[in-house]
C-alpha cells in the first residue's frame, strides 16, 4: 500500500487507480514468486506446518498471504481519496522505458521519485515475502511450544526441564513473533494516515550491502566467510550459570523486538520515514543491534570455550568470527546514520538529543 505524491493530471481516476492496482497486484506476485521458486527456499516451501487436524505447506501460505494482500491493495487503491501515481506504477514505468532504450535511461538518471518508488519496490519485493513466511513460522512454532508446555505441566516434569524443551524456545519464538510482525506491516503498508511514508530509501551499496548480507541467500556467504560460532540455544552445564544466561539472552531479545515495537509503522530497514525518539531510542541511538548482539554474545560463549579447548588458533577464530559480525552490524549502524542525516536535519537533531550510539556515557 504505497503512494507518490503527484497528481493524476487529465487522466481518468478511475483509469489510474485501476493503473495503480494493477501495478502493485503485479510486482507483488512477481516478488512472492521469485521468493518461492528460489533454490534455498525450497525447503520451507516444502515443509508442513500446523497439526494433524490442519496443516499447510510453506508455498499453500504464501499462495494465500499474497492473496489477501492483494485483496487487500485492490481495496485500498480503489477507494483511496485522492489518488496519485503509485510507487509500483511508477517502478513499472521506469522498467518499461529502460527495457526499450536502457542506455538513454541510464544517461539521464532517474528523478527522485522515480529513485525512491524503484529502490522501494526492490525493498519491499525483497522483505514482504521474507517478513510474511518468517512470521508464519515464528508463530507456528510458538503455539507448538507453548502446547507442549501446557500439555507436560511444570509442576510434574520440573521447571529447569521445561525450560529446556519448551519453554525457551516458545519465548524466543513469541518474541521474534513480535518483532517481526511489526516489521511485516512496516513493509507492506505504508499509508498516509499512519505518517509512515517513506521518504527516502538508501542509494548507497554499502548500505544495501551492509543489511542484505544479514539476510538469506546473502548471509550463507557471509556465514561461510565469517563462520557462526553462535547457539540458538546455548548449554551450560552449571545449572544456575544456565538458566541465568539464557534468561538474560531472552531479556536481551526482548529489549530487540521493544525497539521494533517503538518504530511501530515505520519499521523497515534503509527507509527514511521519520525519526522515532521513544522506548530504548531514547536512550541509545541503535538498541536493537546492540541488544541483539549481546544476546548473540551469549550464545557463541559455549561455542567459542569450546574451540580455545580444542586450540588456541581455533579459539581465536571463534572469537575473531564474533566480532566479525559486530562489526557489520556496527556497519549497518553508521550507513543507517548516514543515510538518514543526508535526508535533512531531523535525525541530526535526533542525535544532539540522544548522544551515544551504542552505549550510554561510552560511545
């Protein structure tokens, strides 16, 4: 759900809301498409999901998720108040002319609605279908969880057990639920009357580099450069040292997904929709990748003891495949910021008012 402020001219509305949906029910179809054909998502399109009683595979959700959108966009579009060129029929609009003369197209450059409208299709095309079916998964596996939880009972089995088995993962799951769920609508809906319009999409990269590479298939590169010497669940054998950590990975990831929430509508990544100042922002400038990577701290502890037991090389390369991914997120941090301050003077008024990026009184 996605506008250009511009004018219909002496074009029909009819003709251009009609335009407007057929555009977006295209290029949203064409995304949910080449994400389901996609080689390394086969195996979720293949997957069963839900119980006996109702099940689904990955491809039969995405089928339908996109359905209702696009339901949903062909509503919207076609009632909307006053109408102008979509970013997708804009999108389409600069595909057409440079399919039939690229180099002109290329010479010229495009203007910066054009920019915006296409580096936003791309991003949208990329994350919908992504967000949709990582949402669909989270909160699967969060009901099966907390179903096995209510089913074992923890009075009988014992608290420690159920945490191990179930209980920590139907936290981590309902808070990456949440955490995504936020960043689905941010994606998919971007509506005036929510004062979530995007701006400006970062035209660098790097930037582009720097987040795509945390993402499937880029992060398979990555991972297979950097390693990934972090537990989801990570085991430790004192029985207090574990359960005190892993509660504050939980804490740590609840933090992430409160800093998801504090975006609320204008969550998405290297978009410029308005600078938000609450919750953790208020504190830090970047709480969600720190939180995260404290958690993820956390997690490569078994991992990383292990490999300095094995040699001290090895140790070394855990601990240097850490900091590897800190620091791109740490990347993904200062192209964020200075994609953001290039727009105009909100978000360096933001940072005069918040100080420190990462920690408070630190840095």
């Amino acid at each position: 759900m996605d506008r250009v402020s511009a004018t219909p001219g002496a074009a029909d509305l009819l003709t251009l809301r009609l335009k407007n949906a057929g555009a977006s029910i295209i290029l949203t179809a064409l995304a949910c498409a080449i994400y389901g054909y996609a080689p390394h998502n086969e195996k979720q399109m293949t997957e069963l999901f839900g119980s006996v009683g109702y099940s689904f595979i990955g491809s039969e959700f995405l089928v339908r998720a996109a359905l209702g959108y696009m339901a949903l966009l062909l509503v919207y579009l076609l009632v909307e108040r006053n109408p102008g060129i979509s970013k997708s029929l804009l999108c389409l609009r600069v595909a057409g002319r440079f399919v039939q003369a690229p180099s002109a197209v290329w010479r010229a450059g495009l203007s910066r609605p054009e920019r915006i409208a296409v580096l936003t299709t791309l991003l949208k095309g990329f994350f919908g279908p992504m967000m949709v079916m990582s949402l669909m998964v989270f909160f699967m596996a969060a009901l099966a969880n907390g179903l096995a939880i209510a089913r074992s009972g923890v009075v009988v089995t014992g608290f420690l057990t159920v945490f191990d088995r179930y209980g920590y993962w139907f936290l981590i799951q309902l808070i990456l639920f949440v955490d995504v769920s936020i960043f689905t609508v941010g994606y998919l809906v971007e509506l005036p009357s929510l004062r979530n319009e995007i701006r400006s999409v970062d035209p660098t990269l790097l930037g582009w580099t720097a987040a795509l590479i945390c993402y499937p298939p880029f992060n398979t590169v990555s991972g297979a450069i950097l390693g990934s010497p972090v537990s989801d669940f990570p085991r430790f054998d004192d029985p207090t040292t574990h359960l005190s950590l892993n509660l504050a990975l939980l804490t740590l990831m609840a933090i992430y997904a409160s800093a998801s929430v504090a975006l609320g509508f204008k969550a998405s990544n290297l978009t410029h929709r308005g600078i938000v100042a609450r919750g953790p922002y208020a504190v830090i400038r970047h709480p969600a990748y720190v939180s995260k990577n404290l958690a993820w701290w956390i997690g490569s502890v078994p991992l990383v003891t292990e490999a300095f037991h094995q040699s001290m090389f090895g140790g070394l390369q855990a601990v240097a495949s850490v900091a590897g991914w800190s620091m791109i997120y740490i990347l993904r941090a200062l192209t964020e910021e200075d994609h953001l301050r290039s727009v105009d003077g909100e978000y360096a008024a933001y940072a005069t008012k918040v100080r420190y990026r990462f920690i408070p009184g630190v840095i």
